[in-house]
C-alpha cells in the first residue's frame, strides 16, 4: 500500500516539476521569436553592423584602400596617394571621410590606422558620435527574463527548491525501506522510482530549457551574419596590411619611435657623445680591456710578494737551496 501511495505522490510532483519547465520554454521561446524578428526587420548600415563588431575603423580603411585613397606597407604604415591628397575628392560617408581627414594632418609622414585609433581625439569623437546617432535609430528591443529584480519570485524557488529535495530524499528513503509484496506494489514501486529518477534530472531539463532559448546578442549575431561589403572585397595580402597597421596602436608610423615620455631626448645624450653610433663598440673595446688587465700584484716578482729578494743570477743559487721564488729554479738569495 505505501508504495501505491509513493507512486503517486512522486507522480503527481513530477508532473508539477515538468509542466512548470514546459511553461517556462513555451515563455521564452515566444519572447525568443518575436526578438529574432524583431531583429531580422531591422535595416542596418554597414558601417553601424560593423561598429557593433568593433570593426568600423577597419571597415573605414578598407574603403580608402580599395578607392585609390592610400596604400599601406608591409609595416602597417599609412601613405597618401595623389587622390587622397586632393581636398576635393572624399568619401561620402562620415566615418571613412573622418579618417582620410585624420590621415591627412600627418601628412606627408606615414601613420598607422591603430595610432589614429587610440590617440586621435577629432577621429575619436565623431567615430563615438557615429555610433551613438545610430543606435538611436534602433526600436525597442525586448530581453530575455533572467531573474534580476524580482526578489520574490527568487525566494518562492529557493523555498521550492528545498522542499523538492526534502521530499526527494524521504521518498527515496520510504521507497528503500518498505519492501514490495505482490505484483501490484512492485509495479506501483517501479513507477515511484522511475518518478524519482525523473526528479532528479528536473535541474538538467531546465538547464537545457535556457539553453536552447538563449538569446544572449542578437543584434550582435546579426551584424555577423551581415559583413561590410569593404572587408568581403579585400584580399589576403590588403586584410593583412589593414590589420597590422590597426593593431599598431602604440607607434607614430612617421617618427617611427615609440611614444613614451620624452623617449628622443633621453637618447640625444647618446648622439653626443657617439655620433657615429659606435658606442656599443666601444664598450665592448672597453671590457675586452678590463678582461686582458693584469692585476698589479701578479705582475710583481714572486720574492716581493713573499718577502723575499729576488734572484739576479742563476749562477750564484746552490742547487740544495731551490724555492719557487728563483725563475731559474733556486734561491738566489740563499748564495749570499
């Protein structure tokens, strides 16, 4: 009898347990649908899908690059062509027009796109303002539900929560306990298993139920899935120069030093004092000298270092009195 009553206890949870889920994945796959339509009716500009990305100043250099604007090195630095230097030839849209401007007041000296980037304040500006006038153009587009703010509702679940495991865990222990006699309680003991393990999986279900209704960024997957026609018509070698020369941040192409502060006079002492940039030479000279130096004690003879006076002649050392301080191989003060 306790295990018919088991059974449908477990059951009638489960039941509970799942439609809750089922309910929550109807909700946010409509909320789901009607944001990816949202989305999808939208009429973005290219430049405002690339910004979403990050990408607009490297949409910006494609366009300049393939109109004849600029080239670019294998260094990533930025030169101007007789089209970009003419003031009555610009891009018609603001953003590649405000880089060719920026490119422009570093003329005739070379820069990189990524220095224009970071430290340009004029392109900054109206690269900022670009892209705060088209995401006012943007509707209204709803977010998921994720909980946040709605305390209550947080504390029924946790209270939820608690008494699903509490009721778990005792049924599983009535369940073990109580032992099955005939076919009927085994079969109502199976079913109440079954319910059990079911409950036990409820977490995994509605961690898939969130999964598979995510809808983190999607405009951001849209602005992917529509890339700018500038960057799709460029080529291995052109992507690869407009990407070395944006990811050269740090580096005024024309002066070709780093920016740090005061980086060229630090260095000026340098010039004067070794204008023909051999002063690494030198200081090698300079320790190969130290290295090949004789201490002035071994240059001494051994009979000033002990004490003793030196031989001055072979011939008067007796062989019986033969020290190390002789180069003869005697004691020359041993014949005196």
């Amino acid at each position: 009898m306790l295990q018919l009553v088991l059974a449908i206890s477990v059951f009638a949870v489960a039941v509970a347990v799942y439609g809750a889920i089922g309910l929550q994945w109807r909700r946010l796959a409509r909320i789901r649908r009607e944001i990816l339509g949202l989305v999808a009716a939208l009429d973005l500009e290219p430049y405002h899908a690339a910004a979403m990305q990050s990408r607009e100043t490297e949409a910006a250099a494609a366009e300049l690059l393939l109109g004849g604007y600029l080239d670019i090195d294998e260094e990533g630095a930025v030169l101007l062509t007789e089209t970009g230097r003419d003031p009555d030839r610009m891009p018609t849209h603001p953003l590649p027009a405000a880089l060719l401007e920026a490119v422009r007041r570093h003329d005739p000296e070379p820069v990189s796109f990524g220095w224009i980037d970071w430290c340009d304040v004029e392109y900054q500006s109206r690269r900022i303002a670009h892209r705060r006038e088209r995401d006012a153009l943007l509707p209204g587009i709803p977010r998921m539900p994720d909980g946040d703010g709605r305390r209550l509702l947080a504390c029924c679940a946790c209270m939820g929560t608690v008494m699903l495991v509490s009721f778990w865990a005792l049924a599983a222990v009535l369940l073990v306990m109580a032992r099955p006699h005939g076919v009927r309680e085994w079969a109502a003991a199976a079913a109440a298993a079954a319910g059990l393990t079911a409950l036990w999986f409820a977490d995994d279900a509605r961690q898939a139920v969130r999964a598979r209704t995510a809808c983190v960024d999607p405009l951001g997957d849209r602005s992917l899935a529509d890339p700018h026609p500038s960057l799709a018509a460029l080529d291995d070698q052109q992507r690869f120069h407009i990407l070395r020369s944006i990811g050269d941040h740090s580096r005024w192409r024309g002066a070709d030093v780093g920016l740090g502060e005061g980086g060229d006079e630090d260095d000026e002492w340098l010039d004067d004092e070794w204008p023909d940039d051999e002063w690494w030479a030198d200081a090698y000279h300079y320790r190969g000298t130290d290295h090949d130096e004789v201490p002035d004690d071994q240059n001494e003879p051994e009979g000033e270092r002990t004490g003793e006076a030196p031989c001055t002649s072979a011939a008067a050392c007796p062989s019986d009195q033969v020290t190390a301080a002789c180069p003869d191989g005697c004691s020359g003060h041993g014949a005196g």
